[in-house]
C-alpha cells in the first residue's frame, strides 16, 4: 500500500482517539457544575461505603438512584432560601418540607410527609467563660433537621454548634452500620447530638460546683444576678434535650417507615444515654432552684442582721438623746444643776449607758 493512501486511513482512527479524550460540550458543562458555599460535604455511599469524589448533589442523588444499595448524604449549613428550594427540586421534596428545612429553633420532633422523614434535633456547645458574669452566655444552641428518603438523606444544620463534620467521618469508618441506609446517618446524627448534651451536662457542673461554693462561703460573694443568668441558660439546655425523648423512642416502634430491625439496638443505646442526659438536666435544674432559693434565704437574713443593728444602735442613740433633753429642759431647780461636776456626770451617765446598752446587744447577737 502507498505511504500517501496508509495516512489517510489512519487519520479518522487519530482523529476519533483524540475526539474520545475530549468531553462532549454538555459533559463539560456538567462536571464544571459545583455545590453552593452552603454544602459541607456531599457523598455517594455503596454497599456502606462511600464512592471517591465530592460530586455535584444533582449527580450523586442520580448516581445513587441507578445504583444497588446506594444512597446519597447531603450535608447544608444555613442555606439560603434559593439554594434549598433548588435542593428540594432534585430530591423531589415537598414545599411544605422545604420551609421546615429552613426555619431554625424548632422543638426537636419526628415527621412524615410522604415519602420522606423529618427528623428535628437540637445543637448544644458549651461556651467556655473565666467567670459567670450577669450576661454571659454559657450554651450555645442550635437545630439540625435530617430528611430521610429512600435513595437521600439530608442534613441541614443551623447555628454554630453541632458540627457533623466528625459525624460523618465516624460512621464512614462503621461500613456495617451504614451499610443499612440513610437511617444509618439519622443514628449517627442523633447518637452525636446525645453525646454532645452530656458533654455540656459534666460543663454546666462544674459551673453549678463554683456557684454553689460562692454561695456557701463565708464571704457570700455570689450576685444573685449570676445565679438567674445561669438558670436561663439551663432552662435554654433543657428546651433542647427533654423533648427529644418521645420521637426517639417513636423511631424504636415496629412501623415500616421506622428505622430498619437491625439499627434498633442502636436507637435504643442512644435512647438510654438520653435518658441519663434528661436526669443529670432535672438534677441541675432542681440543684439550681435549691442555690437560687438559698442564697434568696441568705439575703433576707443579711437585711434582718442589718435591721437589727440599725436598731440597736437607734436605742443607744435615744438614750443619750434622752438624758440630753431632760438636762437641756432649763428648769431652776432640777436635782444637780448647782453641782459643780453636774456636766461631767451627766456625760459619764451617757457613757455608762450606751456602754450597758452595747454589752446587752453583743451578748443577744444584735451587734
């Protein structure tokens, strides 16, 4: 064959190599397309593992709808209206779904709307502070709402507390447990939230140890102020951790829209470290009430002491004013007027009174 007919022969064959290398115009267009600033992370799992790559959330929820077994986490903080709403088109969410996804500071609580599940739960850190002052802020709360699908999961985080950063690197090194789903992620979730309230729990006691010290030391210098401040910071805590026990105990019921059998052991030890968490709380608050109404006692006392000595001291006053105003009546003839230590006995007779008077007070605790 002619060297000339040979090359071009080869041609369509490089020509078709080189136009294998290059991406269609709409497949470039695809893989440039990026998450918004308000995704943490999103991921495809298989078989409970997760698939390499940080994909876009419209391509690994179609990726995950092809594949067996496979499901896709999608991870928000504070998104933005328009971005939750485009999140709510792709994974076929309702409006309704979508605006709860969006409101922040709702009790914690377990939904069904269709075909997905909205689970509400609440964010708790601890605010690390030198002193307890009247102002400052000792937890830090927020919300997290996990929306549960057969192919999805979504977390939508609010607030600075509750980071689910180490959530997913936990569970991702668990391929067993998550293995069995997106249920799988509202465990772990839950089970991080519940840990994160007895962290907060073993902080706010050594808090309560501190003021109750101050309390009921010698100097009493505890302010009332802080005490109060303290409490509204425990009742915030307690607004956070004593309603989630009736939808997790929910979950833990034999419905096919609940988790699967095989996480119910692990809802259940979630549940009871829940419950550990609600009782340390109740403590704290009766605890509380108990310091609160003490040093409340302590003060009433104090003014009582100052009543007293305000008073004592008024009696000693009175009878110097007394032996004063008689001497000072100016009558002509009044015993002692014509004596010649008549002054001088009359102020050692102020003396030795109000000396009488000092030592009876002292003695009854007055002074």
């Amino acid at each position: 064959m002619e060297p000339g007919v040979r090359e071009r022969l080869r041609l369509p064959a490089v020509v078709g190599r080189l136009l294998g290398r290059v991406a269609p115009p709409q497949r470039r267009e695809a893989s440039r397309r990026v998450n918004p600033d308000a995704v943490v992370d999103c991921a495809v799992y298989v078989g409970g593992r997760r698939e390499p790559g940080r994909p876009h959330y419209a391509d690994a929820y179609a990726r995950a709808r092809r594949g067996r077994n496979a499901f896709v986490w999608l991870g928000l903080h504070d998104p933005a209206p328009a971005v939750m709403a485009a999140v709510g088109r792709t994974f076929g969410l309702d409006e309704l779904v979508v605006e709860q996804a969006l409101a922040d500071g709702r009790r914690p609580t377990v939904q069904r709307n269709g075909h997905v599940t909205v689970l509400v739960l609440r964010t708790a850190g601890y605010v690390e502070h030198n002193e307890l002052t009247h102002d400052s802020e000792v937890i830090d709360t927020g919300d997290v709402t996990v929306l549960l699908g057969d192919r999805f999961v979504v977390t939508v985080r609010h607030g600075a507390a509750g980071a689910l950063t180490s959530v997913r690197a936990d569970i991702e090194r668990r391929p067993t447990v998550l293995a069995e789903g997106p249920w799988a992620v509202a465990y772990a979730v839950g089970s991080r939230m519940v840990d994160l309230y007895l962290e907060v729990a073993g902080h706010v006691e050594r808090d309560l140890e501190r003021v109750e010290e101050t309390v009921f030391a010698r100097d009493r210098s505890a302010d009332i102020q802080h005490i109060y401040q303290l409490k509204r910071e425990l009742v915030e805590f307690k607004r956070a951790v004593l309603p989630l026990q009736a939808p997790l105990r929910s979950l833990l019921d034999s419905r096919p829209d609940n988790p699967p059998r095989a996480l119910h052991r692990w809802f259940a030890d979630v549940d009871a470290r829940l419950t550990r968490a609600v009782d340390r709380v109740a403590a704290f608050d009766d605890l509380l009430n108990s310091i609160l109404q003490s040093r409340l006692a302590q003060l009433a006392v104090d003014q009582n002491n100052d009543m007293r000595k305000i008073a004592a001291w008024a009696a000693i006053a009175a009878t110097q004013t007394g032996i004063a105003g008689v001497y000072g009546m100016n009558f002509a003839h009044m015993p002692e007027l014509g004596w010649r230590y008549g002054y001088f006995g009359a102020l050692g007779l102020m003396a030795l009174s109000a000396f009488t008077l000092y030592r009876l007070f002292r003695r009854s605790g007055w002074l």
